[in-house]
C-alpha cells in the first residue's frame, strides 16, 4: 500500500488486523506520516521502530486498544513529536512523567486524550513533576483523562482539587473541554471556583465532579452552568 501511494501522508488502520511486521513495513515505505489512527491492533517493536522516524512531522496520533501496553512508547511520543497538535491513547502509568523530561510538543499539543493511572500509594506532592508538564501545555483546548477500555468501576487519577495542586494548571487558559468521565473525583465549591475564575474559555466539563457525594456534585454542576460552563454527566455508552 506504502508503496503504491508513496505521498500517503494521513492514514486510518482501524481494526486493521494486520501483524507487527506488515505495519512497520506499511510505516516504513511511507515518506512523512502526518496523522495515524491504529486502534485496536498490534502496536509492536517493529512498528514502533518503524514510526521513529516520523516523529518530526506527526501530527495527529491515535493508539487507543492497542494489543500491547503502550505506556513507555506514549512517553517516548511525548518527549520526541515537536509538531503533535492530537494524542489519544490508552491508561498510562504517571510513573513515566515523575522524572519530568520535557515534553516536545508543549506548544503545539491541543488535545490530549490520556488516562494517567495514579497508585493508591501516591501522595499529592508526588504527582509535582506532571502537574508541570501539563502546566507548560498552554495551547490545550481539550483534556480527557478516560479511559475507554475501563471497566464501569471509577478508576484513579489526576483529581481536580486545589489541595491536589489544581493551581499549578492555572496556565492552561484556552482550555475548552474537560473529560474526567469513570475517574474519582471530589471537587468542592472552592476547586470550581478557581475553575471558573481561571480557565475562562471553559465551556464543557463531561463526568461527575465529586463521585463521593452526589448532593455536592448538584450544587457544583449549578454553579458552572451558572457561569456558562456546560457539564455533561456521565453516562453507561
């Protein structure tokens, strides 16, 4: 296919099936690869090392269900895509970031569709070193932590509380849509407070913003829609 179309530069692989070795061949007959869906495949060493090289002009980047963990490799596209305006890509450990190497695509990532999977034993100050690659993202429009492979159970991860370090986020100011759908949240008036007062393009919050206690989620949900903020609830898909 590569080679009968050697200008391809965009290509879907949705539910492909084809092996690790037909995807780095595909990819590696390929001159420049600006976006790249391939869901729901085998996302092998073969095929990554054969995306290594396109790293410098991809774009648009999706690698959700893949067969194989992909943790490490959504690290190494962090760190290595300076032109990467969309990732979407399965639950992560936050244990790649904490060592905090910059992100390459801190100026030019829009969308970021990411579930950060933090561990019970994680204090707050531990997830310092996240919290500021995200902070330096200030051209974000639109952050989803879900995870779509989830089980309907609620899951950790970044929670948006002030006590949790919300304010190192402050940067993020075109940030339009929030997706905090199946993570465990409790958020209190103060935490959307801030939310409104410094993310003013906000216009959708989708999920629950404190599963704990659904009276106080109410009176939340009241106070952003108040403020022009409209917030999805989340629902069984």
């Amino acid at each position: 296919m590569a080679g009968t179309w050697p200008d391809l530069e965009d290509l879907d692989l949705v539910e492909s099936g084809a092996s690790d070795p037909q995807l780095a061949l595909i990819f590696g007959g390929m001159r420049r690869i600006h976006g790249l869906s391939i869901t729901r495949t085998d996302l092998g060493i073969q095929t990554r090392a054969a995306l290594r090289p396109h790293f410098p002009w991809l774009t648009n980047l999706d690698i959700t269900m893949n067969a194989v963990y992909t943790g490490k490799f959504v690290a190494e596209v962090l760190r290595s895509c300076p032109q990467l305006e969309n990732l979407k890509t399965d639950r992560i450990s936050v244990d790649y970031f904490l060592d905090g190497v910059p992100w390459a695509c801190e100026k030019s990532l829009k969308v970021l569709e990411i579930c950060f999977e933090v561990l019970p034993r994680m204090r707050s100050e531990d997830l310092g070193p996240l919290l500021i690659l995200l902070s330096r993202l200030r051209n974000l429009e639109r952050l989803d932590l879900t995870d779509p492979e989830a089980s309907l159970s609620n899951i950790l991860s970044l929670e948006f509380r002030l006590d949790k370090g919300l304010e190192q986020l402050a940067t993020l100011t075109r940030l339009k849509r929030l997706v905090i759908e199946r993570t465990i949240q409790e958020s209190t008036m103060e935490d959307v407070e801030w939310m409104i007062n410094h993310w003013r393009n906000l216009k959708c919050i989708e999920g629950t913003l404190n599963t704990e206690d659904k009276d106080e989620s109410a009176k939340l949900v009241s106070k952003l829609q108040a403020a022009g903020v409209e917030v999805w609830p989340w629902k069984r898909r």
